[in-house]
C-alpha cells in the first residue's frame, strides 16, 4: 500500500520530480540526488516495502528485480567491471527514507570494506 507521506511514495506517483533511468510495471530507478561516484542510481519497487527487514516472502519476487535492473542499468553505462549494490537496512546502517532501495553505486574504484 502506498504511504502518503513517503518520499519515494511521491515520486513514484510523479508528486515530485526526479531524473528517472528505468521504469516498468514493478520498478523505479532515478539519479541519487547526493551521488557517491559517476553513477548512482535508487532502484526502488513501485509497492511501498519500508525496508528489507519488514519484506516478506510475497516481496521476493519485486525485491530481486530491483537487483536485476540495477544489473542492466550496470550494463547500460559500461560499468560491469566494478559496481556496488547496496540495501541500507535501519537507521544504524544509514537507511533515511524507509522505502525499500538499491543503491546502484559505480564508475569509480570502490574501497572495502565500505563504512
């Protein structure tokens, strides 16, 4: 179900603008409005998830196509020989909108371990 107040809610429904790079049925992906390298990109279901720790198996499905579009945006920019997906998970692990999100993070030699 959507939520009203969620920002991610918003862009999916086109409250609020944002640079899209992918969309179908199940998946939005935009430009990270704060990048952390040449690409970095939100990969999000269009189904308000707040996160992963709150998905459940019915989300399995709309939880792998997020990585699999975060893959083909990887191939889309030419940056399949280094990315980084990422799925922040509560506050402590820097989770700040509570709509489930990949970070697709590439274009840039990326350091481990990461934080």
């Amino acid at each position: 179900m959507p939520s009203p107040d969620c920002i991610f809610c918003k862009i999916v429904r086109g409250e609020i603008p944002s640079k899209k790079v992918y969309e179908d049925e199940h998946i939005l992906a935009f430009e990270d409005l704060n990048p952390q390298g040449p690409t970095h990109v939100l990969v999000i279901p269009k189904k308000h998830i707040a996160g992963l720790k709150e998905a459940s198996l019915d989300d399995a499905e709309v939880v792998g196509r997020c990585h699999l579009a975060a893959a083909q945006i990887a191939r889309d920019r030419n940056i399949e020989n280094g990315y980084r997906t990422v799925l922040n998970v509560g506050p402590q692990a820097g989770q700040s909108v509570f709509h489930l999100h990949v970070h697709l993070i590439g274009g840039r030699q990326l350091s481990w371990p990461p934080g």
